[in-house]
C-alpha cells in the first residue's frame, strides 16, 4: 500500500531548542534571551527566509539591524544554528526504510540552517530527496509543499505515510489524502508504522 515515507525534521528526525540560540544572541545584543524571539516575532523575517524570498546574508543583516547585533556573517550562522541537537530516530530504522520505500524529508527550514544540518548530520544521506520550504517557496501548512512532496514521492498521496511533531502540519498533509500521524517518540512512530504494515 505504502511506497513513499516522509519525515518532518525538527523535532522529528533531530531535536532543536531556540532557546539555545537565543542565549549565544542575548550577550551580543542589548536584549534579554526572553525578548528576542518578541522583537522576532513583530515582523516576518524568519517567514520570508523560510520561503526562500530573502537571501542567507541579506536575512543577516536585517536580523543583525532588528536585535542591534554587532557580529559578522560566519558568527551569526554559528549561533543560529546551535538550536540542534541529538538524532531522535535511529539511524538503523532510516537506512532499512530506505531500502524498501522511497524516503523523503520534509520541512520548513532555511538555507543557512540546513547547510549547518547536512554538514554535521550525516543520517541525512538516507533520504531520497529533500522538500524543503526555501526551495519550494513554501511553507506547512500551505497545500503547495506537500503538493510538492508528493511529486517527488513519485505516487498517490495515500500511498504516502507523512510524520510531524505539529498537530496543524499533520491535518494539511490529511487534507492532501496523505496518511499521516503526529510524531511523539521513536516508540510511537515504530507502533504507528507496524499496525500499517510498514516495514524496516
């Protein structure tokens, strides 16, 4: 039934925190950690980057104006990047889906994020293809990325089994006719999969 398997990534395949980031920020800004994602959230920066409408050093330099940050482009990837953290799912499950589905990633992510992610991350290589929100030029929970999704998976939308960590992520892909399910732990992913007879 299944041919295609698609994954979220934050928080789904490797864990981030912002609040790391905003920490390494707060020393180099007149601004508190719990301020800045505030003074974030009053424009649509971070949005326009997702959607690829912004350049990596062009999104710098206007967030670097926004929070009064005095750091050069290298420092700043550095620190906006730190948020990630440890693999959620094991690697073993990847690579044996891999070989029996098509295996996509999909994500609402940045250029400057994901170059960070496929330089030290290389659990990555188990994905066929990636559908990535600055690419396509859209973000979940928009028709078009899933749309694109897929595409790409080369099949029906219910031939596709889709995982998020986002409860609104997960209805746009159902509204697609994508299977898909909220991610919770590796655990329950394994028992989501196994009662849908998806092997690895």
């Amino acid at each position: 039934m299944y041919k295609a398997i698609i994954f979220d990534l934050g928080k789904v395949v490797i864990h981030f925190d912002f609040k790391r980031g905003y920490r390494a920020l707060e020393g180099l800004c007149p601004y508190p950690a719990a301020e800045i994602p505030k003074r974030i959230a009053t424009t649509n920066l971070v949005e326009r980057f997702e959607t690829g409408m912004i350049e990596p050093r062009d999104f710098v330099s206007q967030f670097s104006r926004l929070l009064g940050l005095d750091v050069d482009y290298d420092h700043f990837c550095r620190i906006w990047s730190s948020i990630f953290c440890e693999v959620l799912i094991p690697e073993s499950m990847l690579e044996s889906l891999a070989a029996r589905y098509r295996l996509l990633l999909l994500s609402n992510t940045n250029a400057i994020h994901f170059e960070m992610i496929r330089a030290n991350y290389p659990i990555l290589r188990h994905f066929h293809d990636l559908i990535l929100s600055y690419e396509v030029k859209a973000m979940k929970p928009r028709p078009e990325i899933y749309r694109a999704a897929v595409e790409r998976a080369a099949c029906r939308p219910e031939e596709c089994f889709y995982t998020d960590d986002i409860a609104d992520y997960v209805e746009g892909a159902r509204r697609l006719g994508i299977d898909a399910v909220q991610f919770q732990s590796a655990a329950q992913l394994e028992e989501d999969m196994r009662t849908r007879g998806i092997l690895w």
